[in-house]
C-alpha cells in the first residue's frame, strides 16, 4: 500500500478537523465521539490517532487553527517592548469581535468553546488551553491599564489588576450574549460602545470612529 503523500496527509487532517467542529456544534463535545468524527469526515478512527493523541488534543487544534491570528491579534507583543496602549488594546478587542461576527467558522468555534463544551477529565488539556489565554490576555490588558493609569496627572480608585478584571469580564459577557442569541444586537457596535464606555468609567478616553 502506498504511503500517503504530505499533502495527503495535511488533507486528511483538515477533514477531521471540519467534521469535530461541525458535530461538537451540533451534538456538543462530549456526546461526539472520535469514531463519529472519523465517519463524518470518512477516514479511519486509526487516522485520527495519526494526528492527534486524543479528544483534547484534536479539540485544541480546531481553536487553534481558528482563533491563531484572534489570538497573535489580541496578545501579540514583543518581548521587552513596552506595555501596549489603552488606543491598541481596545482596537484589538473590536477587532477580534469584528472578526467573530464576520467570519461563520470562527464564530461557530467561539460557540463550541462557550457553549458546546464541558471540562471533564478527558478535556484537561482543553480546559488548560482556556485558562492559559485567560491569563495571557488578563496580563496584557492590566499592563496596558497600568500604563494608561501612570500617564495621567491623578491617581485612580480602582487597582489595575481590578480594572483588567472587569474588562475581560465584560468582553466575554457580550460574547457569550451575542453567541447565544447573534440577532439580538450588533456585536461590534455593541462591543464598541460599552468598551469605550467602560474606560471613561476608568477615566480614560480611547480614540473611537465617528
């Protein structure tokens, strides 16, 4: 039997991929089963061992392939570079929302991961994934809260550890709303609005389109 080529092999792994996200959609993860994955995307369940060690980690390369450039987008920043500014922070926030509300499989995937799934033991690595971008995302926005808070000629009532909380808060609220419900509101304009809001709260005003 001929060996498959690299190309082959790259297919069959995007294949497993496009079924496990359309069944973790719709039946949710823990009721998919690898097997139902391999028939879907008619391969072997011997295929998805090729490629992935189990559930987890097929789970993990499914966000990763769809939320790589939101991730790099929202966190990206040079080693030793100084903190990012309140301006860039919240562009990238409106940014990835922009870019969930426009792209179908990002947006089902940002789905899946809020609504679709359990961290039971299995998931560990998946629930791992999660928190360790929690962390990295709540980290580069108090630093940019703390520099905005250092610029200004007045000291502030709240810490930016606390300011950096609420923010998060906030942005994965109106998701997890909007993903619920997508017809309810605009994701953008909303995201837009009471981000902007929020920061003038903070006592901070950040550059918004007219």
């Amino acid at each position: 039997m001929a060996r498959c080529t690299k190309a082959e092999a790259q297919a069959t792994r995007n294949a497993l991929i496009d079924a496990a996200e359309r069944l973790f959609d719709s039946q949710g993860v823990s009721r998919t089963s690898l097997q139902d994955i391999a028939q879907a995307a008619g391969a072997t369940r011997g295929a998805i061992y090729w490629h992935f060690k189990d559930k987890a980690d097929l789970f993990n390369a499914m966000m990763e392939r769809a939320t790589g450039p939101l991730d790099q987008l929202l966190l990206e920043t040079q080693p030793g570079a100084p903190a990012p500014g309140i301006d860039q922070v919240y562009e990238a926030m409106t940014e990835a929302l922009h870019r969930i509300a426009t792209d179908t499989s990002l947006r089902r995937v940002m789905r899946i991961a809020i609504h679709r799934v359990e961290y039971v033991e299995e998931l560990d690595a998946v629930q791992a994934r999660h928190l360790n971008m929690h962390r990295q995302w709540l980290m580069r926005n108090r630093s940019a809260l703390e520099r905005a808070f250092a610029e200004r000629p007045w000291p502030t009532a709240v810490p930016p550890d606390m300011a950096a909380l609420g923010l998060q808060v906030l942005v994965e609220g109106l998701l997890q709303g909007w993903l619920l419900d997508t017809e309810a509101f605009d994701l953008v304009q909303a995201g837009r609005c009471t981000i902007a809001t929020y920061l003038r709260g903070l006592g901070l005003e950040v550059k918004t389109p007219h």
